[in-house]
C-alpha cells in the first residue's frame, strides 16, 4: 500500500499533471469571467436591437419554453473563450520557437562506392573495400 501511495505522489507531483491541473482551475475561472460578459454585457447590448434582454428569449412549445437566447448566449460565450485560447496557444508556440534555431541540413560524411557498395567517407579518392578509383564529386 505504500508503493501504491508514493507512486501516486510521484504522478501527481509531475511536472505536466501540475501544470495541467493550473491551467484547468485558471481556465474554469476565465470561462466564468467570458459567461459573465456575455449574459451581462454582450446579450443586453444585443437586446436592445431586438427590444428586451437576449437571454429572456424563448419560444413556447406546448407549454414546454425553449430558451433560444440563452442558447446563442452561451454558443457567443463558447466562441469567445475558443477564440481566446487560440490566441494563448499560438503565443505559447511563438514563445517556445524563439529558443529553437533554425536546424540546418547536415552534409552526410559518407557515401557509397559505386562499384562494391562499401560505405566510404566523402572525401576518399580510392574505396578502401575494391581499390576502386573514384570521382571527386559525390555520388
């Protein structure tokens, strides 16, 4: 039972599970900030179009009431905390590519003789293998 116990710290004392479990009470909190905007800001300022609150909306269905403004309310909401983690994402990734150089291409220090196939270095004139002459250039 012990092992089960400090198997579980080390799992959940990881790097990526903290760092997962921030980004999740933080985005749970954002998500609350981008609901408020949109059901106390955004849906009055569009009721003033349509002439009362946009979330009071509704159509009523044998008796049954679809609350059809507080739907696109929340599809408005979804849309600006995607848009927003989209952007957080792409920075993170800009972040991250600063530190990165650009890789170039290694020249092979090897090649193939053309007549017994030995791999040789680049800069032979003779395969070691057949005692081939070889080009200068690379083949």
């Amino acid at each position: 039972m012990k092992k089960f116990f400090t198997e579980f710290k080390e799992f959940a004392l990881r790097g990526n599970v903290m760092n997962l479990a921030v980004a999740v009470i933080i985005g749970a909190a954002f998500q609350a900030i981008v609901t408020s905007l949109t059901t106390n800001i955004l849906s009055p300022i569009i009721g003033l179009f349509v002439g009362k609150n946009f979330d009071a909306l509704k159509v009523t269905v044998r008796g049954a009431d679809l609350l059809y403004g507080a739907f696109i309310t929340s599809v408005i909401s979804f849309i600006i905390l995607a848009f927003v983690v989209f952007l957080m994402v792409k920075l993170v990734n800009r972040i991250m590519s600063v530190d990165k150089k650009p890789e170039t291409p290694q020249t092979p220090a090897t090649r193939e003789c053309p007549y017994c196939m030995t791999q040789i270095s680049v800069k032979a004139t003779r395969c070691p293998a057949c005692t081939s002459l070889l080009e200068n250039k690379r083949s």
